[in-house]
C-alpha cells in the first residue's frame, strides 16, 4: 500500500503527516510499523505521526502517535504543524477547530504564517519532588536549573519519567533556565520518544505555567527551546488557574514523499 507523506516541523520538533480522512491507512498502522516508520537513518525518521482524520462536527481530527509506535497524549508542536498541514489541504481560511485526544482545539494562522493554538486550562500545579507537575494535554514535570547546558538531560530525565512518582504512566520532564522576567530557556526529555527533542509544545507550555506559578511574571512569555523560539500567552485567574493559553509560533513544511507500507513489516 503506497502513502504520501508529508513531513512537518516545529521549532526542530518534527513529524510524519499522512491524509487519512478515507480511514485506510490507519488499520495498516500496527506498533511496530509506525516505530519503524519513524526511526531515523532507517526510515523516514520523525519524532512523531500524526493522521489527519475527518470530523462530523470539526474541521478535522488529529490522531497522534509517539515514535515508540503507541498512541499518544496531546502534542502541542504537532498540533501546530497539523494545522499548517489542513490549511494547507484548504480545510479552512485563518481559523479553525480540530478534534485532539485531549478534546478542542482552535488555532488562528496569520498572514505570516504565525500559528496561534489553544491549550487546555490549567487548573492544578502540583509541588513535587525538586519541581512542578501539571498537565497540559500531556502530563509534565518541570525542575528549574542554573543552567540547561550543564543538565545531563538523557539521564537525569530517564530517571524522572521513570520515578515512583510519576508510576506507572511515567511523565515528560522539562528543565528550565531562567533568562529574565518575560524569558526563559528549556530542553524536554520526552517521554514515548525516550530521548530528548528539540522542542516540545506542551513542555513549553508546562514550563512556562510553572514559571509564572512561581515568579510575578506576566504574559506573554517567551521561550528558547534547542530548536528555536516559541511564546505562550495566557490568563493568570489564580496562582494555580491558568486559562486562555495559547502557544504561539511558526512551523516548516519540509518535504513530501511516498512510502509502502506492506514492505515495512
């Protein structure tokens, strides 16, 4: 079975988009054969895939895998870049709405290209360990460092996701560096992926929250990831409520190509 590809990216957090709004690919795709389409050197290589799948009541639906082939909890960069991908298949004009895992999502493409993307309210920060845990569509630990560039980010991540306090689901875990008032720097060992990537949308969203729990800080607030820069505004209700987020930034249409699955075991 022959697939176009479209390959995306978000501030280096990059991804598989396949159409499968005709509901074909996705019984094709077994644990295996999405972890062998996303390993790199061997394949395609991504750190993620994401089926762009029809909605009755939406524009579209977003159907997202991590790169260990298992379906996943909501991803902000691929969310991002899905929302380039649907415009770009004239799904809609400047703003729409898309069904995630983690329920609605509205986003807004300006003229530049900026995609502006909703995120969950945030409703509860959690102290735990030597940092935060809260949720943004994906579960995050956030531990704020002197320096993100002396963090053994693969190691010291690992043990996090994989501590008793996180069991058994694991979590992702952010390492944050404050820069200024409005600025910080992160670097996100992602869980499902089990490495660290270049960005990671709502770590970035994560992080800045647990910035602004702990700090008088005001939005927006921008964010310097490996990969690039992002910003998230929002609306601070309380020291725990935040609603109105959203996670702003532009994404990269990299290339499109063909695959066949029924020679990827």
């Amino acid at each position: 079975m022959n697939v176009t590809f479209y390959k995306y990216h978000g501030t280096g957090n990059d991804f598989i988009i396949i159409d499968d709004r005709r509901d074909t690919v996705e019984p094709e795709l077994s644990v295996e054969r999405i972890k062998k389409i996303c390993q790199r050197r061997f394949s395609v290589g991504s750190d993620g895939l994401i089926l762009l799948k029809s909605s009755s009541k939406h524009d579209f639906k977003m159907l997202y895998y991590n790169s260990d082939g298992k379906p996943s909890s909501f991803c902000g960069n691929g969310g991002r870049c899905i929302v380039s991908f649907a415009k770009r298949k004239n799904l809609f004009q400047s703003l729409t709405t898309f069904e995630a895992t983690d329920g609605l999502h509205y986003a807004s493409v300006d003229k530049n290209e900026l995609i502006s993307l909703s995120m969950n309210d945030v409703e509860e920060i959690k102290a735990i360990a030597n940092g935060y845990f809260l949720d943004t569509g994906s579960p995050h630990y956030v531990e704020f460092v002197k320096n993100t560039s002396d963090t053994d980010i693969i190691s010291k991540g690992r043990e996090i996701r994989n501590s008793k306090y996180f069991s058994p689901g694991g979590t992702n875990v952010n390492f944050v560096e404050i820069i200024d008032p409005s600025t910080i720097k992160i670097r996100t060992y992602e869980r499902g992926v089990e490495s660290e990537t270049l960005s990671c949308g709502t770590g970035v969203t994560a992080a800045t929250i647990a910035f602004c729990h702990s700090n008088n800080s005001n939005s927006p607030i921008n964010v310097i990831t490996e990969g690039g820069s992002l910003s998230v505004s929002f609306v601070k209700k309380s020291n725990n409520i935040f609603t109105d987020i959203k996670l702003i930034g532009s994404t990269s249409y990299v290339y499109e190509g063909k695959i066949d699955l029924s020679e990827i075991a």
